[in-house]
C-alpha cells in the first residue's frame, strides 16, 4: 500500500475570514496609535484564534468521516479522496458562511450610518 500525504492550504485570508466583519464599518481614528496597535494585535489574536478553531473542526471532522482502516499507517486512497473532498467542502462552507457574514454586517452598518446619518 502506498503511502498517502494530504495536504490541506488555508491561507491568511481564510484564517482571517473570521474576523473580517467584526471591526469593518468601525472608526478607530479617536484612539491614540498605541491605542490602535492594541485593538490590531487582539485583532491578530482573534484571528489565529479563529484559524486554530476552524482548522480543529475540518480535521475532527475529516477524520472522523473518512478514516476507518486503522490496519495501515497511510491512508487508503478511498480515504485520502474523501479527505480531500471534506476539506474542500468545509473550506468552501467557511467561505460562504463568512461571506454572509460580511454581507449581513455591511447592512447592519449601512442601516446604522443612515439612522444617525
């Protein structure tokens, strides 16, 4: 049986997709520049936080979805195409999810620039 190597990319724009939202819309031009390197590093923070938390649910998820022969060390090929397969899909549900997230968040902020506008 050949040995298998699944490799899953996520980018720093899809760990960051978590927080995109978040901050967007906000004015932060008050706040002095340590006050502005403070909210960026828990920012940064949040998002490795989000990263870390997303990337352990796609491989507990893919794991526990397709791995099933425990009598080989490497992944069948039956499992490494499933494992691919739910990467991808969990990252594409990310996307989607996240991209509403930002859409829905545009509106809350567009409907609170014109109350107050």
């Amino acid at each position: 049986m050949r040995e298998a190597t699944v490799r899953i990319s996520l980018t720093k724009e899809s760990a960051s997709v978590f927080v995109f939202g978040l901050f967007s819309g906000m004015d932060f031009s008050g706040l002095s520049s340590a006050e502005q390197a403070h909210v960026n590093k828990l920012v940064e923070k949040r998002q490795f936080q989000g990263f870390l938390t997303m990337y352990g649910k796609l491989v507990e998820k893919c794991f526990n979805t397709c791995c099933n022969d425990f009598t080989s060390k490497s992944l069948s090929s039956k499992e490494e195409l499933c494992v691919n397969n739910c990467a991808e899909k969990f990252m594409k549900h990310s996307e989607r999810v996240s991209a509403r997230f930002a859409e829905m968040n545009a509106e809350i902020m567009s409907g609170q620039k014109n109350v107050s506008g």
